[in-house]
C-alpha cells in the first residue's frame, strides 16, 4: 500500500481546477480520471507505507503543525505519463515554488524519515509543485491537442490551500479504481 500528503484546495480553487478539467475534456477528450481526488497540491508523490493506522497518527499531527498557505499558479504544462498503468499524459497548472510551500514539504520530508526511516517516492529531488487537472483517460496525442487550446489562458492566480488530504492507495502500481483521498483535516 501507498500513500502520500497533499494541500486541498479552498472551494474557489476547487471550482476552478474542476472547470479547467471540464476545458481540457472539451478540447482534447481526456476523461475525468483527475475528478476522483480533490483538487490538489502534493507535498510528495506516493510512496510505500507499513502500516494505515500508524500512517493516520502521523498524519493527524501533521496537521496539527501546518498552516494555510497561498499558493500561486503559473502556466498549464502536460507531459506523458504511465502512472496508471499505460501511455497516456498528465496535464498540470505549475505552481511557483515559495518559500512556504518548500518550507511544509521540507518539514514533512524530515518528519517522515524521522517516525519511518526512508521514504522514498518518485521526485523526490526534482519535484515541482503543481496541480493536476486531467491525468490518464486518452492518448498523449489528446492531451497535445487540448494543451494548444488550454495554453490560451492566463493561470497567473492564487489560491489559499487550507485543508490537509491523505491519500490512500491500495493497489501499488497506482490503477484506476484503486485509490482515492481517505481523510481531510483542517489546517
């Protein structure tokens, strides 16, 4: 089993990722595979944890320990990707890497190693922060498509970030139907 910790969207910026989702389906048919988490920025990508209940309890105080944070956006970017188990692509609206969002994810990283020994996930090193607005669901051919479209618009925003989402995934290669947000907190 997997897990990871993410930023959940104030309902403005909920509203907004959903709407973008609904663009991007227009423009390139691309599904709404994106629409079974909250919109979303990830502190880290999956990675392997012993135990969900243990997991929980770390979580909760996790939670306890953060603040909101505002969280600017800067451009739509897509790049392929085979998280779910086949080609397809991941359309994203980056974020700017701020001193806040860098100092939560350096806190949670050292907390981790801290309670579970190494955590390793994917990007790790090189992680950028951003939110997904459509992954999976149709051929990177698509996602080129509705990128052309999508690239039109100015994502120059910011949005507060206020809740704290633990992610559950049971199945470790990630496939659809398998994962999904198993609790919010407050922050």
């Amino acid at each position: 089993m997997k897990a990871t910790i993410v930023l959940i969207a104030n309902n403005e910026a909920e509203n907004y990722g959903k709407k973008l989702m609904l663009e991007a389906h227009k423009a390139g048919n691309l599904g709404f595979e994106m629409a079974r988490l909250p919109q979303h920025v990830s502190l880290k990508q999956p990675f392997s944890i012993p135990d969900l209940v243990q997991f929980e309890e770390f979580f909760d105080q996790f939670a306890k320990d953060i603040k909101p944070v505002a969280v600017k956006f800067k451009e739509v970017t897509i790049h392929p990707s085979k998280v779910l188990g086949y080609p397809s692509g991941c359309m994203s609206i980056s974020a700017v890497k701020s001193v806040e969002l860098t100092d939560i994810q350096n806190n949670l990283f050292w907390r981790l190693e801290e309670r579970f020994g190494r955590c390793p996930a994917e990007h790790d090193d090189d992680y950028v922060f951003h939110m997904t607005i459509a992954i999976g669901g149709a051929p990177y051919v698509n996602y080129e498509k509705a990128f052309i479209e999508m690239k039109k618009k100015d994502y120059q925003k910011a949005f507060v970030f206020d809740r704290l989402g633990l992610l559950y995934y049971d199945d470790d290669s990630i496939k659809p139907g398998t994962y999904f947000c198993y609790k919010v907190a407050e922050i």
